[in-house]
C-alpha cells in the first residue's frame, strides 16, 4: 500500500471519527437539553399550581371575612343598636313602670340572643370541641347538630385514632363543613352518608342531592371546590370527586 492510500486511510477513520465524535456531543446536548426543558416544564407547572391554590385560598379568606362581617352586622351589631336605643329611652324618663319593665325584658331576651350568636360565630370560627377533644368528636357535633336540625340528615359512621396533626384536623373538618353546606345549599339533599376509616385515613362522603356536571368547568372550579382541593392540597391529601345531575356527589380524600 502506497503512503499516500495510508494518509488517506487514516484521515478518512479520524473523520469518522470526529464525526462520530460530534453526532454523540449533539446527541447528548440535545438530549440533556430536552430534559432541562422538561424540568423547567414541570417546575412552572408546579408554580402555576401553587399560584392556583394561594388565589383559591386568598378568596375563600375573602369570602369567609364578608361572613363574618354580615354575622356580626346582623346578629350582634343591628341588636346591640335596639338595646341602645332601649336604655336611652330608659335613661330619658318619662314612662311609666310598666313600659320600663317591658323595656327591660326587651333589652335581657336581645341580649340573650346576642350573646348566643357570639357563641355561635366564635363557634363557626373554631369549634372548642374540635381544640379540644379533636376531629371525631367535632364530627359527631357537627352531625347532631343538623340532625337537630334536619331529622336525621347525616349518618356518621366509622372510626379515628388521631392520625392526623391538629392542623390537619381542621382542614379535614372545614372539608366537611364545605360539603355539607354545598349538599344543602345547592344540592337539595335530604340524606348524607359520612365514614371514616383509619390507617391510613380515608374519608368518604356521599348525598342525594342533584349532583354537579363535571363536563362544566364552571361548576366544577366553584369556588367551593377550589376551597376544598386546596385544602386537600395543603395535607398532601388525594381526593377524588364523583357526580353527575340527579345522582348526587360522591367524594373521598386519603392521606
């Protein structure tokens, strides 16, 4: 073989060889550039959705502050103004004793009245049996209380061992509340199913009411929803939301 068959042989395979060479550079940029973009995807997906979950929260605040705000106007601040306006009649004279005591009575029922709705809004705010005795009893008293109510509305069954953290409680009863309020307000119901299971923690819930059309967007990212799945979110919970019209809703979470 001549010298310059030799030179050419071994420029050719060092071609190739850079060639090679390059293709593999190439391919490995374009692959860990795939995989960058990838990351970046889902991070902003994670970011969008945290996004979500703080606006959800932002309004459900919102909307519970306007709440608030109507049940002390209505059940505290408007009575507490006929008491004061009672007392200043009082105060002024001129009455006999009769419309005195009967303004008397009037000022002790309106007090009554509004010291129990104080009760009653502090209640909503945090019920005492939920800080103190934890989720299952504040279950079962928010189950009497509209059975009450209701005539045998809720039927709570099951069982808990404290499972969950404090704060996780909460966020599972206001869950709770949600649904219930929702079945009532808008779904009509007349019965709902509620059962508790342990180890790991599983909550099932069901109604009879209308339901909802999950194929509606709107319907489905109420504001009440959001509330929930953020909620959900917060204790790293699964959730799962079943329904259609005239066949009530079914819904579970498990941690």
């Amino acid at each position: 073989m001549k010298d310059s068959d030799l030179i050419n042989l071994v420029l050719i395979a060092v071609s190739l060889l850079l060639a090679m060479a390059l293709g593999l550079v190439a391919f490995f940029y374009f692959s860990r550039r795939k995989v960058v973009n990838a990351q970046l995807e889902n991070a902003q997906m994670e970011i969008e959705h945290q996004k979500e979950i703080l606006q959800a929260t932002i309004l459900t605040q919102e909307e519970e502050r306007k709440r608030i705000a109507q049940d002390l106007h209505d059940a505290i601040s408007s009575k507490l103004n006929i008491v004061s306006l009672n007392t200043n009649v009082l105060l002024d004279g001129g009455i006999t004793s009769e419309e005195s005591q009967g303004l008397l009575e009037t000022i002790l029922s309106i007090s009554d009245t509004t010291l129990e709705n104080s009760r009653r809004i502090a209640h909503d705010l945090l019920p005492p049996v939920l800080e103190k005795f934890g989720l299952w009893a504040a279950l079962e008293e928010l189950t009497n209380d509209f059975n009450r109510a209701s005539n045998g509305l809720i039927n709570l069954e099951g069982s808990y061992d404290k499972c969950l953290e404090p704060k996780d409680e909460l966020h599972v009863f206001r869950i709770v509340q949600e649904l219930v309020n929702n079945s009532i307000r808008h779904g009509k119901a007349k019965k709902i199913e509620l059962k508790i299971e342990k180890n790991p923690f599983v909550l099932d819930y069901c109604d009879d009411g209308s339901g909802i059309d999950l194929i509606d967007k709107n319907m489905r990212a109420g504001l009440g929803m959001k509330n929930i799945q953020s909620r959900c979110d917060i204790i790293n919970a699964t959730s799962l939301l079943e329904s259609c019209p005239g066949k009530g809703i079914k819904f579970s979470i498990q941690t």
